[in-house]
C-alpha cells in the first residue's frame, strides 16, 4: 500500500513487467547497474585518495575511538 502511494507501482505490476520483459530490457538494465557500479567504484577510489591527500586517516581515527571508548569502559 505505501510503495503504492509513494512509488505509483505495485508488486503485481512489477512481477507483471518482468513477466513480459524482453531480453534487449534486461540487458539495457544490466547495462545500467555495470556503469552506474563502474562510476560509484572510481568515485569512491577518488575519494579516498582525496582524504589521504588531505591528511584524513579513517583507520587511524576509527582505532583511536575504539581505543578510548574500550580504556573508558574500565
């Protein structure tokens, strides 16, 4: 009911669609999430040498708050 209401389609239409759907769909589909997961990977390589290029270490950061919150705990 609320997919209805929020995303105009429900699920027997979904499993109506994919029923029917033709090969050159599914491909254009498999085409999309291999490019749309080729630009989130170089993206988030990218970014991840902007923070070390920055000086931002997530690692190091992460090891010294679990470190202070275990030493708090005794």
């Amino acid at each position: 009911m609320v997919t209805e209401l929020l995303m105009g389609f429900d699920e027997q239409n979904i499993a109506y669609d994919l029923q029917r759907a033709h090969s050159a769909d599914i491909w254009f589909m498999r085409a999309r999430f291999y490019i749309w997961g080729g630009i989130a990977c170089i993206s988030s390589f990218f970014a991840g040498h902007a923070l070390s290029f920055l000086g931002i270490n997530l690692y190091a950061g992460f090891w010294h708050l679990l470190t202070t919150l275990w030493s708090g705990t005794h």
